[in-house]
C-alpha cells in the first residue's frame, strides 16, 4: 500500500481537503515533512497546481522519477496534514533540489 511508506520529495495523487475540511479536490501533493516524520505520523503536503499563484515555485521539469501531464507549481502558502487514506497513487518523485526549494519558500512564509 502507499500510504505505508510515504517519502518527503514524494507527489502523491490525494483527495486534498479544502479549507473548510467537509469538501476536497483530487490534486497532485508534495510530501514536504521528512521520512522520520512521516513513520509515526500523518505526513505534510504541499499542494501542486496548474495556475501560477503568488508564492508558487515550478516543478514539471525537477521530476527525477514519473510526470506531471502539466505545467505544475508548488504552492508554498498552503499546506496541510493529509491522513493516509486519502492518498491515491504514487506519481513520482522531485530532485532533492527542488524539494529543499519549496521547504525554504514555505518557511519564508512563516517569518
């Protein structure tokens, strides 16, 4: 099952909930929290959208395993905890580059 063994760097396909925690989007995910993390606990996601937003960082082409059928972003100004079943499928996996990127634009958001 792939919610047993969830990487950071890892997109992940998931029922990605809204803001109001009733309704959710099926969307691509970044898993941003680091392994350890991730074996005793819910992992932390990042969403990936097809519309540049302020604050989103480009990642089509960092995939160093799988595709994204689009132009994808990051968007580092949210974030969510994501209970393992709702994970999907496994899409592929960002350079450790480009993952280490997206944690430092989402902590900017918190200075």
């Amino acid at each position: 099952m792939i919610a047993d063994n969830v990487e950071q760097g890892e997109v992940l396909l998931l029922r990605f909930l809204y803001s109001n925690m009733v309704d959710y989007k099926i969307r691509p995910a970044l898993v941003i929290s680091n392994n350890g993390f991730n074996k005793m606990h819910d992992a932390w996601f990042c969403p990936i959208t097809s519309k540049k937003v302020p604050q989103s960082i480009p990642i089509a082409s960092s995939l160093a395993e799988g595709k994204l059928e689009r132009e994808s972003f990051a968007n580092t100004s949210h974030i969510a905890t994501v209970e393992r079943d709702l994970i999907l499928k496994r899409i592929g996996k960002l350079s450790k580059e480009k993952t280490r990127e997206i944690i430092a634009g989402i902590m900017q958001n918190m200075e």
